[in-house]
C-alpha cells in the first residue's frame, strides 16, 4: 500500500493580510481538487511568538499524486496563495511512516 505523504506550507503573514489569506483559501476550496488531495487544512500559529506564521497543511495519498500536482501547468496553490498576500512561503514534505484515521 502507498503511502501518505503531507505537506506543510508555511509563512509569515502581516496582519493586515490574514483576511485576504483565509478568503483566499476559502475560495481555493470551492475549486476542483488535484487527484489523491485527502485533506487540507490553513493553520494559524497559536502562541505570542507564532501568531502570525500561518501554515497549509495538505494530505496526498502518495507521493505520485503529489509529483503529479506539481507537474501540472498549474503553479501550487499553497505557495502561490502566500505570494499573492506578499509572504515568501516555505514547504516541508514528509512521509506518513504511521497512521491511523479517527472518526471525524
């Protein structure tokens, strides 16, 4: 069985552009989702120190429905949402070694 990988997108976002962000997600949401996109999720740091690192967290079902998504003509829509609120986003790409789903 393949398995699942995650990516985390983050970046630093002026407060005076977490609207625009979180309208942005939204709205990518509402579009058709690459094939093998489990889940996505745009968090926001919680602490003092944090509060304004927000991250996008995607689940893959493998790593070809990633390398796929990338090879599209399409630029990725996590970087780009953060570019287009003026923050330089990095991304980090793991591999589930261990997982199990809960209900939700």
């Amino acid at each position: 069985m393949p398995e699942h990988v995650l990516t985390e997108v983050s970046a630093v976002v002026a407060a005076e552009r977490e609207s625009a962000l979180i309208a942005g997600f939204a709205a990518l949401l509402d579009q058709p989702l690459p094939d093998g996109l489990l889940r996505t999720e745009l968090l926001r740091g919680s602490d003092a120190e944090d509060g304004r690192t927000w991250r996008i967290q995607t689940l893959w079902r493998d790593r070809q429905a990633l390398d796929a998504m990338r090879a599209s003509a399409e630029p990725p829509a996590a970087p780009a949402l953060f570019r287009s609120v003026g923050a330089e986003p990095s991304l980090t790409v793991l591999t589930v070694a261990k997982g199990r789903r809960f209900g939700e």
